[in-house]
C-alpha cells in the first residue's frame, strides 16, 4: 500500500482528521491514536505516516490508509478514495486540501507537500539503530551507575510482587534518575567508550550534547528486557503515576508500562518493543505471557523458562524467537496469557497466534488455565504460596470446621457433627468454553458486566454443571452463611473429581434445603440472586 499511496493526493493523515481519530501521542515517523476498530481508548493504534500504514498493537487490526477509512465507514477501498477526495476539495479538513500547510515541525508531522514514503519535511531526523552489542553494553553501564530506591524494593518486596532482596537485584532493577542527572549520565557513558547514538532512550539535544530521556511524569522502575543471548535489548519502565487522559472515566486503568524511547526527539531511536526471554535458552518447555515484570516473577516462583511479549498482540519479534528456541531443541510452548483471554477478544486473538507461530516451527502449544480468581500467573503462583504459608486452625479453618461437606454422588459426609444440623443440597454451574466458544464477555466477571454483555440473567445455555453434591450445616443458617462456606471450600481448590475450576464470579450456584431451589451469581465476594434454567445447562462430563 505504501509504494502505491505515493502517487495518491492525499495522506494517511488526512484520513486520521476525517475520521476523527484522537491523537494520543506523536512519533518522529508517526503517531498513536484510538483505535476505531476495537474502541480501545489508550491510543494502541500506530499510525506511521512516512509508510502511509497503521496497525493496532491491540486488536491486531492493520492496513493502508484506504482500508482504514473504509474499515471504519463499512465501504469499499474504491469508494473510500472517491469519498476522501470529495472531502478534501471541500475543504473539510484542516489538515488536507483547502487547509493550511504549515507544519509542525515540534510535533514532527509531514507538510501537506509531503509524498507519503519519502522522509516527511520538517520531519524529526532518527538515528540508525545501534548494534545488539552496542545497546548491551549502553544499558548494563547506564543500570551500574543507577540504584534502586526504598520505596521501589519495598513495592517489589511487597506482597504483590513477592520478590526477595536476592531476586530483585538478580533481576537488574532500578529506579529512573532524576531528569537533572540525564546529561552527566550520558556524558560518563560516553567517556567509557560507549555508544549512545542509535541506542533507544538516548538523542541529541537542542543545545548540542547527547542526553537521555528521563523525566519526572515518566519516573518509575526500570526493567530490563533481555534476549536468548542474555544481552539487554530495550528497557520498561513501570510508571510510579499510570499515564492517564484527562477524559478517561475514573475506573479506567492508566498506562502503567512504557518503553524508554526516544524516537520524538532529535537523532532518537525507537525500542521497538523486543521480546523478553529468562530461564535456560535449551529447555524443551517454555511459556509464553505478556508483561516482563510478569514473566520474571513467575520465573523465579515456578523455576520455569518464559517468553514475555509487551502486549498480547505485539507478536511480530516472537516468530525469530521461536525459530532459535526451536532450532535449541523447543518441543513445546505453554501460553500464559491472563485470564482475561476467556473474555476479551483481543487478548484470546493474540493467545491464537501463538499457536500459529508455535506449529510454523514444528512445536506444540498448549494453552494454560489457571483458578480464575487471579489474573496472572504471577498473581496465582503467589497466592498458591501464601495459601501454603498460612498457618493451620485460623478463624476461617474454625468456623469452616462446621461445616461437612458430601463427596459427590454418595450424601455421606466424612463425619456427622454433634450439633444440631441441617442437610442442604448444592449445585456448581459454570462457563463452558467449547471449540466454537472461545470468549464471553461476563466470563470470570461480575454481576455489572454480565448486564453489559447484555443479559439480564446468566444464559444457562453457555453454562455446564461442574459438582452435584450435598452438606451438613449448623441448623438455622442463612443462604449468605452457606454461601460463604461453600466459596470458601471451593475457592482455591476442588477435589479431584471435579471438572470445573475453583469457584470464582461469574459462576452459578445454586441451593435446595428441600423446600426450593435458589440460584445464586457469584460477583466476588458477593452472592446476587438470580434466575437460571438448569435444564439448558450442560450435564456433567462423566
């Protein structure tokens, strides 16, 4: 498409004006906006306006500039060119024809003269990435030369992370510099013999002498992104403040990784988001998850060799990575990605890639499931640790004491309390995930989002019944009091002879005391009562 727009009389930028795609950040060669296609708002789609190309590190959606319009405005390519045209001659972007032809050269935006495929006028001038050696040798000097701060090894020390001392400084991790020191530390670089033209993070500034960019909005923890070979190819930076628009609704996330870049400053250079490799380059086993931080943690948790991509779609370097593993003697890749692949499509489309990419270099992939209560790996290996640290006979174990619960199918209870006690029966009904179903979009979800998804009720039809069984219980307790027990027996495990996985929201339950049956929609901690058809659900899988 960018060898053909060339001859166009317009730009990929004319079609961002007159589709009115918000620009949430500006490139040396292009720009992030919001994508139109799967409405993320964090401005993941990349619109290189040299190349006249876009792509969606989210969705994965990319094209040409005509395929964008007409993407957007369900059309075809002929009748998006004629429509932009028709637009532009009428003057109804600022940007096109009829409009101004300024550029702005701070911005690094083409002038209107500009043929697209040609370096833009007034473009910011980018430096040729430096070697593989080069960079390495750039970043463990720039990483000696800085600390790590207490507040910093406290956060990775904590109990959301799970890090000791030991690990983190394995690891590499170090606190941003402020931005005052930027100069000094590149120009003791320098003086080392190192190189930083060409190296992501580093330009040239307006006053003449090389720097880094640094900042105070930018200040976090540096995370070094490492290849097979063991060499640094780029660094993260988990934000200590989230980036966040000033539109955004308040319950929105913020962005909470960034690459040190440099490519919109003079003589900079792009990260170009590397794949992150930790383990043993040989093993015959390796998983795959998104996030660095991520896969370091469950390194270090599970002694298991990871891959870490910067976005579940963001898989264009993971293709050489699996060719070398597989040439190492690679049999078999596990996907990790977060839980929230049962229900978003974007993240379960990036999961089904690596499957491709697993099989185009003759290695298995497999996908895997974990107790849905906890998002990542990460998070799920470190409960599993804390469940194991816990000490015996706390008030939970005490008052669960209290309750006996049957082994499926036999109504008998491993002893019958000396109280006086009351039988219930209880179903478990939960998603079922067959081929033709690879997301719901309530899936491990509260009781909001179902209704979001658009149902009133939990659709019995998606659902499968996973334990039939029965308990003993204290005489004269409420539904909430069974509720509770039940999601606590249940919560982090299931006996052996369960086929579902440990009860987590979006489940249903359901209670028979013998006077009726009551089903219940598990929305964290609490039970919503709702209406459910049983007979439409799945039966037990035998």
């Amino acid at each position: 498409m960018s060898s053909l727009s060339q001859d166009f009389p317009f730009g990929i930028m004319d079609v961002v004006e007159l589709l009115h795609l918000r620009i949430r950040r500006r490139q040396a060669d292009s720009v992030y906006t919001d994508c139109p296609f799967c409405g993320d708002r964090r401005g993941k789609m990349n619109v290189n306006f040299v190349k006249n190309v876009w792509r969606c590190n989210y969705c994965g959606e990319h094209g040409g500039m005509l395929n964008l319009y007409a993407g957007v405005n369900h059309t075809t390519n002929s009748e998006a060119y004629r429509e932009i045209c028709d637009a532009l001659q009428a003057g109804d972007t600022s940007w096109g024809f009829g409009g101004t032809e300024n550029t702005d050269v701070s911005a690094g935006v083409p002038a209107r003269e500009s043929h697209a495929g040609s370096q833009p006028a007034g473009g910011i001038p980018q430096s040729e990435r430096a070697g593989i050696q080069e960079i390495h040798q750039t970043y463990s000097l720039l990483l000696e030369m800085l600390s790590l701060n207490p507040a910093h090894r406290a956060h990775l020390r904590s109990e959301k992370r799970g890090l000791t001392d030991e690990q983190i400084d394995s690891l590499g991790f170090k606190s941003t510099p402020p931005f005052f020191l930027c100069r000094s530390l590149t120009e003791r670089l320098m003086k080392q013999g190192c190189k930083v033209e060409g190296v992501p993070g580093f330009y040239l500034h307006e006053g003449g002498y090389w720097t880094v960019k640094f900042s105070s909005r930018a200040a976090g923890i540096l995370i070094p992104a490492v290849g097979v070979d063991g060499l640094i190819r780029g660094m993260q930076i988990l934000l200590d403040v989230p980036f966040k628009d000033k539109d955004d609704p308040p319950e929105k996330a913020g962005t909470k990784y960034i690459w040190l870049s440099s490519s919109a400053k003079n003589m900079g250079t792009t990260s170009g988001s590397p794949v992150h490799f930790i383990g043993n380059p040989f093993a015959r086993t390796i998983y795959v998850t998104e996030g660095i931080l991520k896969a370091d943690i469950a390194y270090m948790l599970l002694n298991r060799t990871f891959v870490a991509v910067a976005g579940a779609n963001n898989l264009a370097q993971l293709g050489p990575m699996f060719k070398l593993l597989a040439q190492n003697g690679t049999e078999l890749v596990i996907e990790a990605h977060d839980m929230d692949k049962y229900s978003n499509e974007m993240i379960a489309k990036g999961s089904s890639k690596i499957y491709l990419l697993a099989r185009q270099h003759g290695m298995e992939c497999r996908r895997l499931t974990w107790n849905p209560n906890y998002k990542g790996i990460d998070d799920w290996q470190l409960a599993l640790r804390r469940e194991k640290q816990q000490k015996e006979g706390d008030e939970q174990n005490e008052q669960k004491d209290r309750v006996f619960f049957c082994r499926e199918g036999t109504g008998q209870p491993e002893r019958i309390p000396d109280f006086p006690h009351r039988r219930w029966k209880f179903r478990i009904y939960q998603l079922s995930f067959d081929a033709g179903r690879e997301t719901i979009p309530f899936a491990f979800k509260g009781i909001r989002d179902l209704h979001r998804a658009g149902y009133e009720q939990p659709p019995a039809a998606v659902y499968e019944l996973v334990w039939d069984s029965e308990l003993l219980c204290p005489d004269g307790w409420k539904d909430t009091e069974i509720l509770e027990q039940i999601s606590v027996h249940f919560g982090k495990r299931v006996p052996e002879d369960c086929k579902g996985h440990p009860l987590a929201s979006s489940d249903v339950v359901e209670l028979d005391d013998g006077a009726g049956r009551r089903y219940f929609y598990i929305d964290g901690r609490i039970f919503e009562p709702v209406r459910f058809s049983p007979f439409l659900a799945k039966p037990m899988r035998g």
